[in-house]
C-alpha cells in the first residue's frame, strides 16, 4: 500500500510538471507575440530564442506566475530581471546572427543578474558568453542555475564589471544590462574591431540613454536608441 501511494505520488508529480511546462509555453507564446512581435521587434532568431528560454525558473519563487508578464521583476539585493522586450530589443541590437566567423563570437556582459540575459545570449551563439556580477550570493546562484540548465558555453565572474575581463578579451560583443553614469574605458578598449556594444548610460534611477556603439577603424560610432531605465551600475 505505502509503494502504491508512493508510486501515485511519484506519477502525479511528473504529470503536474509536464502540464506546468506546457502552460509555461504557451505564456512564452503569447509573451513573444504581444509584447515584442506587436512593437516591432521582428528578428526572428532573437524571437526564437526568447520563445525556447524558460524565463520562469529565473525568476524568485514568488515572482513566477508574473515571470511572463510585460515589466522587470525583482531579484534580490535590489535587483531586478530585465522587461522581455527590453532583453529582445538590446539582444537584436548587439547583431550576433549576421554574417559570423565560424568560430562564433565571443561575447561580454555585464550585470549577469538573473542569468537571464545570458542564457538568452548563450541559446543564440556558437561562442562563448563571459558574463561579470558585482553581487556574488547573484553570480554564484546564477551560475549555479546556467549549470542545471546545461548552458554549456556561459562563464560567470564575481567582480566590478567597470574592468572587463582582461583575460578574456578582446570581444566581439559586449552588452550592459546595469547603467553607469559614463561609457567605461576598459570596455571600449576591450571591443574588438568591428565589435558593437550595447549600453544604457545616465544617472542613477533617472533617464537614461541606451547606446549602440561601433567600434570602425579604431573610433567609436555612436548610435542613440531611445529612453531606458536601468539599475545602476555599482563600484566596489
Ligand atoms: N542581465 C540581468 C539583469 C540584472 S540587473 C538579468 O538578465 O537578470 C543588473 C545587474 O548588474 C545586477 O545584478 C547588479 O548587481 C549588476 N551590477 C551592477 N553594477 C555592476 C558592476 N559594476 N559589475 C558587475 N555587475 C554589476
């Protein structure tokens, strides 16, 4: 008798599983159609990618149900995962489906959060994804969930983003998802030729202007794309 009520235990917990998925599908559907297919974003890489990411075990335990809603979400420590269409719309600016060395390309972010972000970039590269967290109980449970997810080609660092990754650069791509209140040096030195980066800056909390920044024949071309907010960029 106890093996049997185990055993229905067991089955019925699998099928709840399956059934939440599914439901978790559909919310990704409709999240991808309503608040990013219907403002214009049609990229449809970046539409795949953000319709395969299971935005929902990013987010804290208590935000899932909202996991698809169309804001940001908190995540501890004053942080927040980032509007999906926000995270398409920077994703869709950094090109990384264009024409692409077959090696891939190699991208940096900074702000790894959630993982979020970089789980999105991770489904969409051939290469490798660098990723730097200043708050380490983030970096470390961040990377712990890439891990499970089996995001094989995500690195995560503990670590003041405002450096880069010295090590690791130069880098084709490099995306902000925390705005400073001017463009760090050590990152425009560490986009390689040809790279794009993608950033928001401005003060803290206030309007802030996200950039998209081309790196053409060693000058940096800016390209203004409108109003964003973000959480600041932190200093150690
Ligand atoms: N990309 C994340 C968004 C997280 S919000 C996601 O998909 O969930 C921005 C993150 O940037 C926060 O976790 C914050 O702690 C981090 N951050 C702020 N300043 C930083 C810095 N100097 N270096 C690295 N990370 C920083």
């Amino acid at each position: 008798m106890k093996y049997l009520i185990l055993f229905l235990f067991f089955f019925s917990s699998i099928f709840s599983f399956a059934s939440d998925e599914k439901k978790f599908a559909l919310l990704r559907k409709k999240m991808v159609e309503e608040q990013i297919l219907s403002r214009g974003m049609e990229d449809k890489k970046v539409l795949e990618a953000m319709e395969r990411t299971p935005r929902h075990k990013f987010v804290p335990e208590r935000y899932i149900s909202q996991a698809y809603k169309d804001h940001p979400l908190p995540i501890g420590y004053g942080q927040t995962i980032s509007q999906p269409y926000m995270v398409a719309l920077m994703t869709h600016y950094l090109k990384l489906t264009g024409e692409v060395p077959p090696s891939g390309l190699k991208v940096l972010e900074i702000g790894t959060g959630s993982g979020y972000q970089a789980a999105i970039l991770s489904e969409l590269l051939k290469g490798k994804v660098y990723t730097i967290e200043i708050i380490e109980e983030l970096g470390v449970s961040a990377a712990r969930l890439l891990r499970a997810l089996n995001y094989k080609n995500v690195e995560v660092k503990i670590g003041d983003g405002y450096f880069g990754w010295k090590e690791k650069a130069p880098f084709d791509r490099i995306i902000v998802t925390c705005a400073p209140d001017h463009l760090p040096a050590p990152l425009t030195e560490q986009l390689k030729e040809g790279g794009i980066m993608v950033i928001p800056v401005g003060p803290p909390g206030s309007y802030q202007t996200l950039w998209q920044i081309e790196k053409k024949e060693g000058k940096l071309i800016f390209n203004n794309m409108g109003g964003c907010i973000f959480v600041p960029f932190r200093r150690k």
